[in-house]
C-alpha cells in the first residue's frame, strides 16, 4: 500500500537532519543496498550514517521518545540523517514501512512502540535495529532476554512501575475497592501491563475489571461498560493513550479518578502517576545508537535498557475535575506539578 509522501534525504555537516514523512513509502533509495555496508564518506572526508525511524503512531509520549532521541543524535555533531516514516496507527502501514527500512540503505533502524518493533524485526536482520517504548521486549519477541538480546535488535523498555501507581489510587480513595481498565487485546505491550496490574491489584485489596479494543474508536464504548468501577487505571497502551479525552470524560461524569501510566498522561487530565520522561528514554536510546555507529558495539551484547527512577506527576485541577482531592503531602513530594511548572 502506497500512502504519503515522502521528502528527499540531504546531508548536513556536524548536524542532523530529518526526512519527515507522515505515512510510509516504497525504500528510500540508494539503490536497494543490504544495509551492511560501510558508513559513506561525507564530502570533508568524515563518515555519515542514515538511520530509519519507524513510529506507530503519534500520541504525546510516543512522539517525545522521537524528540528525545533527534535532539541527542542532532547534539552528537556526527553527520547522520533521519528517514522518519509514521504509521499512524495502522499496522498494514507499519509492515510497508518495515518493508522499506529492510530494502534501504540504512545503517540502523529505530522503532518506536512495540508493533512497530516487532514488524522491523521480522523485516530487517542485517543491521542493527533498535526499540524504545516498548514494554516487555522478551513477551514481544524481540530479544532473547533483556540481559543477553541475541540478535541484531536491542533498546530501551518503558516499563512502569504498576504496584505504585495502583498505591496511589488507595491514597487518593482508600475506599476504592475496583478498577476499570480499557486495552487493546492485541498488543503484547498492553496484556503484560494487565497483568502486572492484576498482581499489584492483589496486593493491594482490589480487583481489576477489564474492558478490550481493537482500536482507539472503540474506547468510548469500552469505558461506559465499565459502570460499576471505582477508578480507572491507563495501561502505556498506544489505541487507548491516544483516546485519552474519551476517558478523561468518562473519568469526569462519574466521579472517579484516572490513574494514567506516564505522566503526559497526567497532563493531559490524568489525576497522577509515577513515570518515565519519555524524552529522556529517547535520549538515551540515541545514546545506544551512537554507540553501536561510532563504536561498532554488538546489539547482540547490548542489554535492554530502561530509565530507574519514575517521578511523581500529579494534576490538581484534573483531581477536583473527577472529584478527588489529592493529599498535600502527595503534592509536596511530586515531582511535577501539572499547572504550578
């Protein structure tokens, strides 16, 4: 399937530049090389590299990874251009733009969101590929193991911390006893979060009342099955997270809080969170891919790596939106402020 338009790459001394294009095309030229081959030489002498970019679909974590990771390669001073392809959420685009990466002569490819790391994956085997926002790589069949991946595909995992943004939810209504959460059944990315929520659910006294999608249309319809709940918890799922205004609403109406999985989510309308900066889990994927250029490091070697240390987002107008108060003391320790930054 044919879709887009895609811009002509250009080099550009000691910076970077981005090939932009909304949906997928056929290969991005240079005659169809293996990918394998040596960087090319710039006109000065020095090396220059193209690295594809594969992004599943645009929502505001997903499109900070991105950012996080152009502004690091832009700051390396290499010469590298970025052929950054979108598939808009559509997974026949993502296997098009997968299929083109593999024909390409790029030398390394990065996905952003785990359906867009599996289809490079399977397309691409002769140079190295590298993930980001991606749950659980070895669910998803990405890599053999975290520590030790085996191929040519390694990355950086958002995996969040779901037992302590669920003890949120006990301190903002320690009466709560349900929570409602809407996911797509198909994506791996989001069955392995459900899961872990069930098993901080369990801990915590209470119980996980599940509703799935197959795409973001469907949330609305979803949410209002979810009647009896006492709370909403957001999985990093890409269908639902970009639906997000639907739950917002539905979150509102009711009176109850929204416990989102990142915190763009929580400033967007979520009531709070603990999560990653997706900006800078991009940035440190950036870090990996320059490693892998410059240094000639094995993805085969390289662990899976992830960001440590989540930070407190709260939002206290979403709060009293959804009628719930949030503690000052859970104020006072957050990281981020949603209208006091």
């Amino acid at each position: 399937m044919m879709l887009g338009r895609q811009k002509n790459r250009t080099g550009l001394r000691a910076g970077a530049v981005l090939a932009v294009s909304a949906l997928a095309l056929t290969a991005c030229g240079n005659d169809g090389g293996d990918g394998g081959s040596a960087p090319a030489e710039g006109g000065d002498g020095s090396e220059s590299y193209s690295i594809g970019v594969s992004q599943f679909l645009s929502h505001a974590s997903l499109d900070a990874a991105r950012a996080g990771f152009e502004t690091r390669i832009e700051e390396s001073g290499l010469d590298i251009t970025l052929d950054v392809q979108n598939a808009q959420g559509d997974q026949a685009t993502a296997n098009t733009i997968a299929g083109s990466f593999a024909s390409a002569d790029h030398d390394l490819v990065l996905a952003i969101a785990t359906p867009s790391a599996q289809t490079a994956a399977q397309a691409i085997t002769d140079v190295p590929v590298l993930f980001t926002a991606v749950t659980d790589p070895v669910s998803a069949s990405l890599v053999e193991s975290n520590e030790a991946p085996g191929g040519n595909v390694t990355g950086t995992s958002d995996a969040n911390p779901v037992l302590e943004q669920l003890t949120l939810l006990t301190e903002l209504d320690p009466e709560a006893t349900t929570v409602g959460v809407v996911y797509s059944s198909g994506e791996v990315n989001s069955e392995v979060q459900v899961e872990w929520a069930k098993e901080a659910a369990e801990e915590l006294g209470l119980e996980i009342v599940e509703a799935t999608v197959s795409n973001s249309s469907e949330v609305q319809q979803a949410a209002n099955s979810l009647s009896d709940v006492d709370a909403l918890y957001v999985p990093t799922d890409n269908a639902v997270v970009s639906a997000l205004e639907t739950l917002i609403g539905v979150a509102q109406e009711r009176q109850i809080p929204l416990i989102p999985a990142e915190g763009d989510s929580v400033e967007r309308g979520g009531v709070a969170t603990y999560g990653l900066s997706y900006d800078q889990l991009g940035a440190q994927t950036a870090d990996m891919a320059l490693r892998i250029l410059t240094e000639g490091a094995d993805p085969a070697a390289m662990p899976v790596e992830t960001l440590t240390e989540p930070e407190l987002y709260v939002n206290p107008a979403a709060a009293e939106a959804m009628g719930v108060e949030i503690p000052q003391s859970m104020i006072d320790e957050a990281d981020h402020v949603v209208g006091q930054e």
